[in-house]
C-alpha cells in the first residue's frame, strides 16, 4: 500500500511539472535558509560550553556607579581573587586573566623581531581551571616560575619552525623570559583571545594587591551545588572590608561620605558560558556576540519556513482545483478520506525530502559565501552532519504536517458531489484563510525590509556622525613612545609630503582609557571620569576643539596642567573652570600623593568612546605629568597619495625603531571594529529578507494562477463583452494589493517597536523616520505586483473562445 501512495505521488509530482518546480524551489531556499541559520546559531551558543567544568566556572564582573553615569566592567582589582578563594566557603578555586587590551607588544627572537597584540598574563593556576591542551611541556607547572611564557602552536611555530621549544628564550618588551609550555591553538568559539601567555609569579602587584583600580580578569570556580547568588551577595561587605581603606588613601574621603556621594562598586558573577551573547562590558578581549540577534535568526528562520509551508498550502490548493475530477472519482470508487489524507501527506513528504536533499547540497555551496558575509568559519564535518541529522527531520516533519495539513486535511473531507461540480475552496472560509496566508507572508517580508533598512540607516548614521575630531585619513602609528627619540621623529615625520600633522598621545578614540578621580578645589565629593594622555600637539592634530582655554604647548611648562571635556566640568559643577585646582592622586616613586592640577582648557565633546556609550567625563593630561606617557603617533595626512605616505614613514621608522617592525593602522578603521557585530548583522539580515521575500512572491505566482484559473470563465465573458485587458490585469490584481495593505498596517507597529528596542542598545542613534516603513510597504507591493501581474496578464490575453468551451 505504501509503495502504491508514493508512485501515485511520483506521477502527480511530474505531471504537474511547473507547481512541482515552484513547491520544490520554495522549499528549498526556505530549508537552506533555516540549515543556514541553524549552523550560525548552533556557533554562537557554543562558546565556552566545551570547558570541563564550564558550568561552575563564573567571571566576576563590576558595575561601576558613578554619580553622573555607570560603567561595567570585564576587570576588577587584582587582589580580589584571593580573598574570594579564601574568604567565601562556597569559591573552591580563583584565578586571573591579565591583557593589554590595544597595546601592541614587542617579542624578540635572537636577531628577530616580532609585534604580538594578543599577549596575556595569568596565575601560575590558569591552566588547572582552564585545561587547555599542550603539545609540549607540563600544564601544571607551566605558569609556576618567574619570566616563564607559554606559546600557542601558531606562535611556536612562527618563531622556531618547531612546536619542541620548551627552554628557548626570548624576549618580551625587553624582558627576558624562557618559554615553559606550548599549547594548542584555542578554538574560536571561545571569549579568551591570546597566542602567548607569561606568568604573573614575582610580579610586584602580588606583593601589593590592590582592590580599587581594575586590571584583572577574575574567574572563580564553585564548589558543585554551590548557589552563585549566594555567592554574589556575599562580595559586597569583602568590598568594604578591603577596599575601603584604599579608596580613603586615595581620594582623602572617608568611604562611607565617599558612597554616599553616588559612587558604588557592585560586583556580579558571569556564567563561564554566557559570556559570549550576553556581556558587553569594557575591557573584553575581544568583541562579543549578541543574545538578541540570536533570537532574531531563530525568528527569522521560523517564519521563512513558515513562508516556505504557506506557499506549499496554496500552491496545494491551486493543484486541487485541477484534480478535482481525480478526488471526486477516487471518492466516487471507494476511497476514504483516510486514503486521501495519506496520498495528500505523501505528496508533501516527497515534496519535503527532495527539497531536503536539495538544500543540504546548496548549504554545502553556500556556506563559503555565508563564512565570508557571517565572519565565521563554519564548515560541516561528519560530526556536524551527524548533528544535523535530528533537526533535517525535524524540519522535514514540521514542514510535511504544516504544508501538508489544509490540502490533506480540508479538502479531502469535501463531499465527491462538491468536489466533481468544483465548489473546492469556494467558500468564505476557504477564502479568508488564503488570503490570510498572504497577509502572514507579506507582513513578515515588510518586517524584514524596514529593519534591514534601519539597520543600515543607523550604521550609516555611525560612519557619517560627526565625532568632535578627525577621523578620515589619520594614520596611528604603534608603540611610539618606545623609540628612543619620539620627539625627534615627531618632527622630521612633519617633513614627509603629505603628513599635514603629527601628535602623540596614550590612547586614541576608541582605545582603553584609565579611570581617574578629581576632587574639585572647596569640595569634598570625589568624582571619577575617564583620562588620557597627550603631547603639545595632538588635540590639533585630531581637531580637537578648544571652547575656552588653551592647549598644551612648548612655551608652557604643563606638568601639573589639566585640560578637561564639557562633561567633566559640569560634573565638577565648574561654571569658569579655567584657572580652577582640581585634585587627583597618583603613584610618584612608590608613593601616593595628592597632586593639584589646574584647568588651562576645555574642550568641546568628543566621542572618544563607542556610539553605544553616552560623553562621559574626560580628563587630557599633558605627557609632561606624572601619569604622562605615550603609545600611539598621531598622523593627520593628505588623501592624495597614503601608500606613498605610508612607505615613506615606514622607512623613517626604520631608521629609528631600533630594529622593531613597524606598525600602523587607520583610525577610521579601528573604529569601524567597535560595531562588527551591527554590520555583520544587518548583511545577513538584508540577505534573508531578500529570500523570504522571494520565496513569498514564489507563493503569490500560485495563487495568482489559482486565481486566474478560478476566474478562467469570468475573464472569458468580460472579454467576449469588451472588456480591456488593462482593466482585466486591474481586476485581477486589486485583490492583491488590498492583501499587501493589511500587512502593512499590521508590519508597521510591530516593526517600530522592534526597532525602537534595538535602537535603544546606541546612546546616539538615527530616527525611525516613517518613510523607512513606507518605502519597505512600497517595495513590497511593487514585487508582490509584478509577481501578480504576469499571471494576470497572461490571463487577460488568452482566447475567450477557449475559455467559454472548457466544459
């Protein structure tokens, strides 16, 4: 019997070749999505689940209260690790993670020189927490001595030609070291980012921890069942305890006066494996995913599917029009309605793993162009095809049941008599629920578009803002500060054609700041922004503006000169800041003392962070401070000829960088890094809207031929009667469009709210103009359109004579 059913599906599937092709076509982009989807997905929620323990491994994290603004933060004080192990019953072990964030470092290998940015330190314990496999030399032992290094095989290799270098030495930024261990290369879904990590053992800070600046990324592993709420509740009063003496040391104010006044410092534990999608804190070690495009994705690959599963419905109905003789025999001669169902879900089933087989083949020649869009490297193996096997007949049964019901379902419960005098899907019913189909379809595809659009609007937004300094052509050349003569290259770079301008500073827009604290002159209250460092010439270099005050200069002497953002000077309640004394404390040969700083300028705002964050308060000290030093060259160069400009500071560099290789990158670039994970988003975004719209319209040819085919004696009559056929394609037509309506006005209030949320995640953002929407309603009505007006063009040029003599 079974084998009867699948030939009877054959034989309808290639007879009715066309609707065969447009089912199959319709399916298949729809399931390649979904696999597409799937696989994306199935990367991101991966991150960190392969750890051993991962499940009671937390990250302690810290929200940082400020009295104007809050920051969180992926570092805490390194000696916070310590008194967690020993000081909270349920923390079985602790250890700390430190990194360099943007700061490039020098490796030297005997005569050989190389620039390592993804250089971390850690506890001689790291690896017994975090067992990453090596390849060479003792895990356990590995970080247990001073100056001691483990590289990756990657790294090894580059340096040695071999992975059997434990006991080579080499330098790192002019220290010494003697590589211990090479481990494995880390996978890539994982929140860690280095390819060599030295030991912390017999560094200073261990002897003097401290618990009020950030620096260290602190993991701690509980003991299992251990509650980590119980664990996070009992931090604050650790906080009190060790910080506060601190904190008094270094504002001069008693800690409770101090948190009184609006600062706090609440510290949260993150599970090991929700770190990737769900922390978007500073200092992370690389950019993040997104729990909320996760979500997105699944929606998106549900609704295609459903997309997909709706077309096959209408598409099924238009079919059964044409073999409503068949169905009435078959009813005629004795067949049940169970018989039917089964041939209908046979159809569907043969349907659904021909477009299976079908899609697996295109997943496989799409994921290279996917890997590029998605900045992934996923690929399938036997171990993800093993994998997949579940969720291909997951689909294949979803969509069967789902495409398959109303044909099977519906029409095989209609009467044989109805069925052989074509009343199929005549009624209201019927006719309310195809065009519901429609709707459904098309308020998905009007979504889709206007969140790509917006999507783009706000990354343009971000490209195009102007940020308070100079962002197109300048050039940030590494590690200037280690030249042995920075300012004498500062200025013979000037003499290079096409360098307009030079300066140096600590950190540039986009990179790490420090945190600092001021107590104004009168006042009690402590209050904290951000700071960095810079030469006489940088903010003119940038285009920084002045609104009252000056720069730094040669003529000044700016040691204990202070130059502060708009921001900063409200915080401070400084209406005339220039000429004020502000207090801050810093660490001068050992010590920590309280120095005075006078307010020589204040400068308009500037982003110097990312569009997400709001200007919060900055302070620009001169390199002639006691916090004074420098990273990064500054280049405001013509756009006329950059490579030439580069290969001409190349060579000055050379003939000062005491062999180091030189290192340079494009601001406007480094700042594009900050929104990666928006650009990604909205490519695979505008890619996916694309198809389900298209595999919509493969959906609305069907019914648009069912339609014609219903009203095949009416165009015929109209005709014979002198209808045009301009006015036949409106007629045809007119139905559609009032479809596409009512999915408009039930896409546009969803697709505000949903974009309004997202938008809420930039603290600068574009906005959501109505005539995003508008346009998306207009682009789909104009393809829904032509989609429709093929058939019914077709329709209105045929012969009446035909038409009138069917039957």
């Amino acid at each position: 019997m079974f084998k009867n059913y699948l030939k009877i599906a054959y034989r309808n599937l290639v007879k009715n070749k066309i609707y065969t092709g447009i089912n199959i076509l319709g399916l298949t982009l729809g399931l390649t999505c979904c696999l597409l989807i799937f696989l994306q997905v199935k990367d991101e929620v991966s991150y960190d689940k392969f750890w051993e323990d991962q499940k009671e491994i937390y990250r302690v994290s810290l929200e940082r209260i400020y009295p104007d603004h809050i920051n969180l933060y992926a570092i805490i004080p390194d000696g916070f690790a310590e008194v967690f192990k020993d000081e909270i019953p349920e923390v079985e072990d602790a250890t700390r993670l430190f990194t360099f964030g943007d700061f490039a470092s020098m490796v030297q290998v005997d005569e050989d020189f190389y620039e390592e940015r993804l250089v971390a330190m850690a506890d001689s314990n790291f690896f017994e927490m975090f067992p990453i496999p090596f390849v060479a030399g003792d895990a356990k032992t590995a970080l247990y001595q001073t100056s001691a290094f483990v590289l990756n095989e990657k790294t090894a290799l580059k340096y040695f030609g071999t992975t059997d270098v434990v006991g080579k030495q080499l330098k790192v930024n002019g220290q010494d070291v003697e590589v211990t261990g090479v481990m494995q290369d880390l996978p890539v879904n994982t929140h860690f980012n280095f390819d060599m990590i030295g030991s912390t053992a017999g560094l200073p800070f261990n002897q003097d921890p401290t618990y009020a600046g950030f620096s260290a990324m602190t993991y701690i592993k509980l003991l299992p069942a251990a509650s980590w709420e119980k664990v996070q509740n009992a931090i604050p009063p650790l906080v009190k305890k060790y910080a506060a003496g601190q904190i008094e040391q270094n504002t001069g104010v008693n800690y409770d006066d101090y948190i009184a006044a609006g600062n706090g410092y609440n510290y949260f534990l993150q599970p090991l494996g929700d770190i990737h999608l769900t922390s978007k804190l500073q200092n992370e070690m690389k950019a993040n995913g997104d729990i909320r495009y996760v979500y997105i994705f699944i929606s998106i690959a549900i609704f295609i599917l459903l997309i997909a599963s709706v077309n096959f419905i209408n598409l099924a109905t238009a079919r059964s029009s044409e073999r409503a003789r068949e169905v009435g025999v078959r009813k005629a001669m004795g067949s049940d309605r169970q018989q039917l169902i089964i041939q209908f879900l046979m159809e569907a089933v043969l349907l659904v793993v021909i477009s299976l087989a079908l899609s697996s083949i295109l997943v496989g020649l799409a994921l290279p162009f996917f890997n590029e869009m998605a900045q992934k490297t996923l690929s399938i193996g036997m171990d993800e095809a093993i994998e997949l096997i579940p969720w291909l007949l997951g689909m294949g049964i979803f969509v069967s049941l789902v495409a398959g019901y109303y044909p099977a379902f519906q029409i095989s419960k209609m009467h044989a008599v109805e069925i052989m005098k074509g009343k199929l899907s005549s009624t209201r019913k019927g006719q309310f629920l195809r065009n519901g189909l429609v709707v459904f379809q098309f308020t998905i595809s009007i979504m889709l578009i206007a969140g790509t659009l917006i999507i783009q609007r706000q990354i343009s937004f971000i490209q195009t803002k102007n940020l308070g300094f100079q962002r197109e052509n300048v050039l940030v050349v590494d590690r200037f500060g280690q030249l042995e003569n920075p300012e004498t290259f500062r200025k013979e770079v000037l003499n290079i054609p096409g360098v307009l301008n030079a300066g140096g500073s600590s950190a540039m827009p986009g990179n790490s700041f420090f945190g600092v604290q001021f107590t104004p002159e009168g006042k009690s209250e402590v209050l904290t922004g951000k700071g960095f460092v810079a030469d006489d010439f940088f903010l003119n270099a940038m285009g920084i503006k002045m609104t009252d005050g000056r720069m730094f200069g040669e003529e000044f002497n700016d040691s204990t000169s202070v130059i502060l953002n708009h921001a900063a000077a409200q915080a401070f309640g400084l209406e005339e800041p220039i000429g004020k004394k502000i207090y801050s404390g810093a660490n001068v040969n050992g010590e920590q003392v309280n120095i005075p700083y006078t307010v020589v300028g204040l400068a308009e705002d500037f982003h110097f962070e990312s569009l997400h964050l709001p200007i919060t308060p900055l302070a620009i000290f001169s390199t002639e401070s006691a916090v004074g030093f420098q990273n990064f060259l500054a280049l405001n160069i013509s756009g006329d000829n950059p490579q030439q400009t580069i290969a001409d500071v190349e060579k000055l560099w050379d003939s000062f960088g005491q062999n180091q290789p030189f290192s340079f990158s494009f601001l406007e670039n480094n700042l594009q890094k900050q929104y990666v994970e928006e650009q990604v988003s909205s490519k695979i975004l505008a890619s996916f809207s694309v198809l389900a719209i298209l595999i919509a319209c493969i959906g609305l040819f069907g019914l648009a031929a069912y339609t014609a085919y219903k009203k095949t004696k009416e165009i015929g009559v109209r005709k014979v009667l002198g209808a045009s056929t301009s006015g036949l394609v409106w007629m045809l037509t007119t139905n559609f469009s009032k479809l596409v309506l009512v999915a408009f006005v039930i896409a546009v209030p969803i697709s505000y709210w949903a974009m309004g949320e997202w938008l809420q995640t930039f603290a600068y953002q574009t906005e959501l103009n109505p005539l995003i929407f508008l346009l998306a309603g207009v682009l789909v009505m104009i393809i829904a359109l032509l989609t429709v007006s093929y058939q019914a063009f077709s329709a209105a040029r045929s012969n009446p004579v035909k038409s009138l003599k069917s039957e």
